[in-house]
C-alpha cells in the first residue's frame, strides 16, 4: 500500500506541476468520454429510430465532417505548432477562424446546391427551401468553428475546457434525441447540431475567459501566409487519412 500511495502521489504531484502531463491526461478523458458517450448515443438511437432514418442521419453528420476537414486548411494544427511563440494570439486566431468559416460557408453553398434536390426526400431540412439550405449553411459552419477551437485550447495548454466542452456536446446529443424521435432523422441531425452550437458558444466563453481571447481583434493574415507551408503539409495527410471513412457514409444519401 505504501508503495500505491507514492506512485499515486508522484502521479498527483506531476499532475499538478507539469502541464504537458495534465493536458495529455485531459486530452485521454475527452477521447474516453467521446468513445463511451458516442456509443452509448448510437446504441440508443437504434432502439429509438428506424434503420432508414439513422442512416440518413449518419451520412448526413459524415457529410458535415467531411466539408469541415475539407474547408479545416491544416490551420488547426499550425495553431497548435506556432500559437504558443504569437504576439497577439487573438489576432492569429481571427485570421484563421475567419479562413476557416468562410470557406465552410462557400464549399456548404456550393453543396446543397449540387445535391439539395437528392437530399430532400431523404430529410425534411431541404425541403424548407432557400431557409432550410441557409440553416444548414449556418450549422456547417458551426461544425468547422467548434472543431476548430479544439486547438486554441491545446495550443493554450488549456485542455481541461476542451474535456469540459466534448463532455458537454456528448451529453446534450445524447439526450435530445430521446424527445425528438416524431422528426425521425431530423431528429437525430437537430441534436447533433444543437450539441455542435451548445459546444461553440462554450468554446468561445472559455477562450474569452481563460484564454486571453477577445472577439474584436483585428485579423493577422500573415499568420496564414506565414505557416502555410507547415499548413499544406498537415492539410494533406489528415484529408488523406480521414477521407475514405468520411464519404463512403455519405453516399447512402446520393
């Protein structure tokens, strides 16, 4: 027991004082409670949806994760590399979060169009014409953003937040599916969603508050030229390794 109780205090100790250790063992918690939370969210969702409409709403939550890693830029792993030496974090993070918006926002416009007409019988969203396909646009965008803040708070050696948020966004999805089952696979999207935008706003109050963040700093672009290199590098291995598992879902809805 002696022993027990100094490795328990070594490990306590480390904890405390290093915040590499702490941030990784933060990290690990957010990635056990995705893995047990997600599967809990898709083991209830199969006792209370049809297999149709879980499809539909899984290829559709893939098609959301492939257009945000498409419009990501590799910008979320130079934040994590060059954040730490910036001169004005806020600024570097504007001119990314802004890149990385606009772009989700383009390449989502250009989509529901290409495939707005396939998608409407498939969920009710699109069939709510251009207000419907301007919700979506939003909601994508949000995606991006919320992964994207991921990264603020690991590049700031802040990753409890980033446990509290993914704790937070698994939550609210697993528990607004259970009064949302008359929409069928809106129903399931609308959760995901609402977790997404739940996740952002808490994202973006954790990053104001103990983080150093302020919303009206005016953009560095030059982080974007600066780090492109290191940005285009990332960009292409990360793109090549999630794709395949990120369109083949998607094409359930073509």
């Amino acid at each position: 027991m002696n022993v027990l109780a100094r490795k328990f205090n070594q490990v306590r100790e480390l904890f405390k004082n290093d915040s590499l250790f702490r941030n990784a063992v933060y990290l690990m918690a957010s990635t056990g409670i995705m893995a047990v939370l997600g599967f809990m969210f898709w083991l209830f969702m199969s006792r209370l949806y049809s297999a149709s409409e879980i499809g539909v709403a899984a290829a559709l939550i893939s098609i959301t994760t492939l257009i945000g890693s498409l419009c990501m830029f590799g910008l979320n792993a130079a934040v994590v590399r060059f954040l730490s030496a910036s001169e004005d974090r806020s600024s570097d993070i504007n001119a990314a979060m802004i890149t990385v918006g606009v772009a989700t926002i383009c390449v989502t416009i250009a989509y529901t169009i290409w495939a707005g007409g396939d998608l409407t019988g498939h969920l009710k969203l699109f069939s709510a014409g251009i207000w419907g396909r301007g919700l979506f646009v939003a909601i994508m965008a949000a995606v991006s953003l919320n992964t994207f803040t991921d990264s603020v708070f690991i590049a700031s050696r802040r990753a409890e937040f980033h446990t509290i948020v993914y704790a937070g966004y698994a939550l609210v999805k697993l528990m607004l599916p259970l009064i949302l089952v008359p929409l069928g696979s809106l129903g399931i999207f609308a959760a995901y969603s609402a977790a997404v935008i739940i996740s952002l706003v808490l994202s973006f109050y954790f990053m104001w508050r103990y983080c150093g963040y302020h919303f009206l700093s005016r953009p560095n672009w030059s982080f974007i030229r600066d780090s492109r290199k290191y940005t285009s590098n990332n960009y292409l291995a990360a793109l090549f390794s999630a794709l395949p598992s990120q369109i083949m879902p998607s094409l359930i809805l073509l």
